[in-house]
C-alpha cells in the first residue's frame, strides 16, 4: 500500500487537562500517514485522483481550532476518524506532539493508528 504524508504540521489549539492550561493557546504538531493507492492518480495526473495534501491540513486545522480539547487522545481520534471518512484512505497513522509540554522534554505525544476494517 502506499503512502501519502504530511510532516511537522504546526497547529495552535487549546488542549490540556488542568484549568490554565484550558485559556491559553499552545503549539502542537502533527504527522499523519495515509494508505492509499496512488496508482491512479499516477497515471491521470489529476489532483482528484488522490489525496490534497491540502485539504487534509486544513482538515487537521479546523477540528483542532474547533473547541478546547483535554485530551490528546480524544483530539487524536477525531482527526483520524475524521480522515478515514473524508479521505477514503485504507488506514492512518498520526502522531500529536505538544512541545514543551514536560519538563526536560523536548515533546510529548501520542500515536496512533485506525483502520477500515
């Protein structure tokens, strides 16, 4: 199967379990993967043949703009249900990263990773 991906997507979004840290906007950023067959758009050359790039950005954007969200994992599983729907993809992997989040952390995160089944 192949692949489509976007990396270090940077998004601004309220997120986290405590009172503070639902009044602030903070960076989080996102890799997500996407199973697709591309060999038709390969040989069309037509954008809608296959997956915009930027269109799924944008999804990505507007759930995480949408509402203060608590849990990473809850944002995570939105977007990936979200994209198995609007996309046709076969599977997803995404990784939601909040830098800055620990102490002595570079980032924390979540993976996951959804399927048709």
């Amino acid at each position: 199967m192949d692949q489509i991906y976007l990396r270090d997507l940077e998004v601004e979004a309220v997120i986290g379990v405590y009172a503070w840290e639902q009044r602030i906007r903070r960076r989080l950023r996102f890799d997500v993967e996407m199973g697709a067959d591309t060999l038709v758009a390969a040989r069309s050359g037509d954008i809608a043949d296959t997956v915009d790039y930027e269109a799924v950005a944008d999804c990505i954007r507007a759930i995480a703009a949408r509402e203060p969200h608590v849990l990473l994992e809850s944002l995570a599983e939105e977007i990936a249900q979200t994209l198995l729907d609007r996309f046709g993809s076969r599977s997803i992997r995404l990784t939601v990263g909040k830098p800055g989040a620990v102490p002595g952390a570079r980032e924390v995160g979540i993976r996951i990773e959804r399927g048709r089944s």
